[in-house]
C-alpha cells in the first residue's frame, strides 16, 4: 500500500503544514525558522509534511518575525566591464556563491563606481533589505564602511583596508592574503636567478593591496643590499593597459632592467606585451613576475611566473565572517583573515 502525496489546491499555509503534521502551528513555525528547540520526531514530521504539500514559506511573513532578510549585498566598486572581464572578480564572487550555497542567504550583486550607482546603493543598505553586506575594491577615502557600521549592518572587506596600515587605526572585518610577504616572495625568487636591475610595476597607492605589495618589493630589494632606485619603480591601475603603458616608461628610463615584479598578472600581460613589442626576449633579457595566477597566467606568452593567492577561499573566508556576524554565533577574534601566498614558476622568470 502506498501513501497519495497531494498538494493543496492553492498556495500551502503554515496551518495546514501543522495539521498535516499533526503539530501546532508554533511548531511548524520553529521548524521554518531554523530554531533548535524542536524535538528531532516532530522536526522530522513537519519536515515530511512540508514535502507533501509543497510548502513555501512567506519570506516577508518570515522577515517579519526573524527581523532578517535572508539577503546579503556583495558591493563592488568598480565598473561593470573590470567585474566581468577580470579573473580576479570572477574568483572571489565563485568562491562566495560556493560560500552561500551552505546557507539560506541570497546575494544580490552591485556595482558603485560612479555617483548615482553609489547613491542608489547607499539607499538601499539598510537592514530593511539586507543582513550584511561584503565590500570588495575599496579605496582608501571611500566611507561607506564607515556608513555601514554606523546602521549596524555586518560587515566584511575583501582586501585590508589602506587606514588599517596606520598605527593604532580602528580594526575591520577583512579576508586578505599575505600581499607584502608574497611580493617578498617574488623579488627574492627573481634575485636568486641572478637579475639584479629588478623593477616594479605597483598596483594603485590608495588601496592596500598597492601599498603592500610595493612594500614588498622594497623589503626584499634592502635585505639582499640592492638599492631601491626611484626610476625602478612604476605604477599602474591593475588593468593590462596600465601595466603596457608602465612598462614602456620604465623601459625609456631603464633600458638596462633585466627583471620586473608585476603586482597582477593582467598588468604583467600587459607588460609582457611592452617588452615584446620593444625587441626584448622574455626571460632571457628582461624576466617577469606576476601576482595572482590567474587564468591568464596560463595564456600569456610566454607563461607567467607568479604568485598564487587563493582566491575562492578569499571569497568563502569572507562569507564564514559575514555569516557568523550576522548570527553572531561564534566569537569573530581576531576579525580578520590572512591567506598564504606561494610561488607558481612557468617560463617567464
């Protein structure tokens, strides 16, 4: 004898789950809402009966009671062309969507470069609409952290912020990977291979990654006795024009440099293709190393050296923050996260 699964006529309510269930309606309730202080039996029985009527809970009924959205913000402060066309992007939003799929949160996905898109996103995060939010490509005078935390909206960055590199500055919720220690990595691996007339293409100075990366450098140019010359070092925006176009000014200045450091990989394709289109052979005349290994890594030509940062688990790190500030179930100490670095030798270096 088999038992008939129907499903009511229109949309299942919260009371004919508890009648299904043979519970009280406070029961179903607990049940839909997570709480632990439901008996596994009679867990288990509404469970079954949600099933056989193919129930739905009401999010806004739900919202109600809860006081939660079940929705987290992932802002990123950039344009819609570098979200999509970079590798950097699409990992971190992987390994948060992976970050998700354990929990009942939905992320919803904003851009707020320019000055309407950040109003309309300043507007919208509250905790009206939603739990938390994650920040990704902050610069250092933005405030919408600050803002954030002033509404009691959790909060996690991807990436240190630049003012927590200032002695005694208020501490922040962050996933980063060890930047200075990885570009240490880098220059030294380069130095061991002979070069000695090493340059630097750096990432913007008003972002942490920046900043730390083109500390990097230095520190391991000093601890091998190396000078740290001025004309060695140039800047770009992360992006593959930037890094040509540095490239070629260090180039006009330093035609005698054998070695770069590139603080991304999508600058040092760009680079790549600089020293290309001026006659040098790469490594045998000017060695390259980038920062990411990226997918594109792998298609430049020739493959590029460089640093590994595990970037799916920056975007999963930077969930289990949010998720557990905004159930405040575990104790977050320290707030942050640093994730380790290591060298991915190819052709180039």
């Amino acid at each position: 004898m088999t038992t008939q699964r129907t499903r009511s006529a229109g949309r299942p309510t919260l009371d004919e789950v508890a009648a299904r269930a043979g519970v009280g309606r406070g029961t179903v309730s607990r049940v839909v809402n997570g709480s632990p202080q439901v008996s596994p039996r009679a867990r288990a029985r509404v469970e079954e009966a949600i099933a056989e009527l193919g129930y739905v809970p009401n999010r806004a009924a739900r919202a109600l009671v809860t006081q939660r959205t079940d929705s987290v913000a992932l802002v990123v402060s950039e344009s819609g062309e570098r979200l999509f066309g970079e590798p950097f992007f699409a990992g971190i939003v992987r390994g948060i969507s992976s970050g998700l799929s354990a929990t009942n949160l939905q992320l919803w996905l904003a851009m707020a470069q320019s000055p309407a898109e950040r109003e309309r996103v300043e507007h919208h995060l509250t905790a009206q609409h939603v739990d938390g939010v994650l920040l990704l490509s902050l610069h250092d005078a933005d405030p919408l952290p600050t803002l954030l935390e002033e509404r009691g909206l959790p909060t996690v960055l991807g990436g240190r912020p630049a003012r927590m590199l200032q002695p005694g500055a208020k501490p922040a919720y962050f996933v980063d990977v060890d930047n200075a220690g990885g570009a240490r990595q880098a220059v030294e691996y380069l130095l061991e291979r002979g070069r000695r007339q090493v340059a630097t293409i750096a990432g913007p100075q008003d972002m942490a990654v920046g900043v730390t990366r083109l500390a990097g450098y230095r520190e391991a140019m000093a601890a091998r006795g190396e000078p740290v010359e001025a004309d060695l070092i140039e800047y770009g925006d992360f992006s593959e024009a930037s890094g040509a176009a540095a490239m070629s000014r260090l180039l006009e200045r330093r035609p005698d440099l054998d070695a770069v450091f590139v603080a991304s990989d999508l600058m040092a394709a760009g680079a790549i293709r600089a020293l290309r289109d001026s006659g040098r052979r790469i490594p045998d005349d000017v060695a390259v190393v980038g920062f990411e290994d990226s997918s594109i890594a792998r298609q430049t030509e020739p493959p590029l050296t460089t640093v590994h940062q595990p970037v799916e688990e920056m975007g999963r790190e930077m969930v289990r923050l949010l998720v557990a500030r905004i159930n405040k179930s575990e104790p977050v100490d320290p707030p942050y996260v640093l994730l380790d670095t290591h060298m991915v030798p190819r052709e180039s270096g």
